[in-house]
C-alpha cells in the first residue's frame, strides 16, 4: 500500500513513523556512514522534518514500513539551498513547480526494483497531479544506477563530494512520459486511471 502521510500526520501512525526512521537511521548513518544526528529511541530524525513535509511510505501486506521518502516544495526551506548550493553553482532553486526529495529508502528484504519504482511512481503521480514539473535532491553517485534500473535516470546538474563520498545534484522532470515507463517497472494501472485513484487518497 502507497501513503502519502503529512508530518503532523504521523502521530497517528506511530509504528509506521518508528519503523521509517530506524531504518533511515540504519541506511543513511550505519551502512553509508553519514554524520547525523539520531534521537534517544534510535531515530534518524533532522531539522527539515519539522517543517511538515509530505512523506511517501509503501507498506506491505502487514502494514509494516519497506520504502519510504520526504518531499517538500524548494519555495520554501531544502537541503540543497541550505546545505549543498555549491553542487548548483550558488543558483537558488526555488520554485512552487519545483520540490525536493529526500531520505529515498527501500528496504534490503524486498523487491527492491518493483518497489523503488512504485515509491518513484507515487511521486510522480503526484506531482502530475498537483502542476510540479520537476524534482530536485541530492543523492550519492552510487545510488544513481538504482533509479535509472526502476525508470527514473536522473539527470546530474552538479557533482561534488562529501566527508563519505562523490555526490550528485539531481532532477527528475516529471511528465506522464515518466508516469508510464514507471507505471510499466512498478506493476501499476494505465496512468490516468492510477492517478484519479491518487486524487482520492491524496484528497481523503
């Protein structure tokens, strides 16, 4: 199951919210070394989801949490403005059409190319939905092959490197081109079909 889940939302989905925050924390800080802050329960928690992202969360059969991400519109505070505006060349990226996405996480014990592009295809499906034309984040070098295997080649608009490795600035633009390669890779609905039946779960 797809969710699209505000931050103030999560108190009502407290082992879900538990679950996706260890298992940023076990990715991000344990297995690829980045130098986070996490909280007293273990959780990988930073400054940008206290400002109510939208957060994208798959759930199997059980209910229990396997893929996840944030977004938030770049009109607003990101990451790449605040911290990674050297990958940009200083240029700002700030737009109501343009949003970021960060913390893209699915788990080890799944179909992880099935289910990256069905968290791919559910971010898309939303920003077709919602007039956004394009995202923007900041991921390392070697998490690129894993979005172009599930459908979505970024395309690299700056490179740099990190105390842990080389990064990339990316964008996706976001077009029913898109929509339908990832709605092949995730196993979904004809692409205007799936999207009405986002409406209603975005609207609910």
């Amino acid at each position: 199951m797809i969710r699209f889940v505000y931050g103030h939302e999560l108190a009502d989905m407290p082992q879900i919210a538990d679950e996706m925050f260890q298992k940023r924390r076990e990715l991000f800080r344990d297995r690829f070394g980045w130098r986070l802050n996490v909280n007293e329960l273990g959780q990988e928690r930073d400054e940008y989801d206290d400002l109510n992202p939208l957060y994208i969360i798959v759930t199997d059969e059980d209910g229990r949490h396997v893929a996840s991400t944030r977004i938030m519109p770049t009109a607003g505070r990101t990451m790449i403005g605040e911290h990674f505006s050297d990958l940009t060349g200083g240029a700002a990226v700030s737009s109501p059409k343009i949003w970021e996405i960060t913390r893209f996480f699915v788990s080890a014990d799944c179909d992880r190319r099935s289910i990256s592009a069905q968290l791919m295809y559910a971010g898309c499906n939303f920003a077709c939905m919602n007039g956004i034309t394009a995202y923007v984040g900041v991921i390392e070098a070697r998490m690129a092959p894993a979005f172009t295997v599930a459908g979505a080649r970024p395309e690299i608009i700056g490179r740099g490197a990190s105390a842990e490795s080389e990064i990339y600035a990316c964008r996706w633009e976001t077009n029913d081109s898109l929509l339908s390669r990832l709605a092949i890779r995730a196993g979904k609905a004809a692409p205007v079909e799936a999207r009405a039946a986002a409406a209603q779960l975005i609207a609910a």
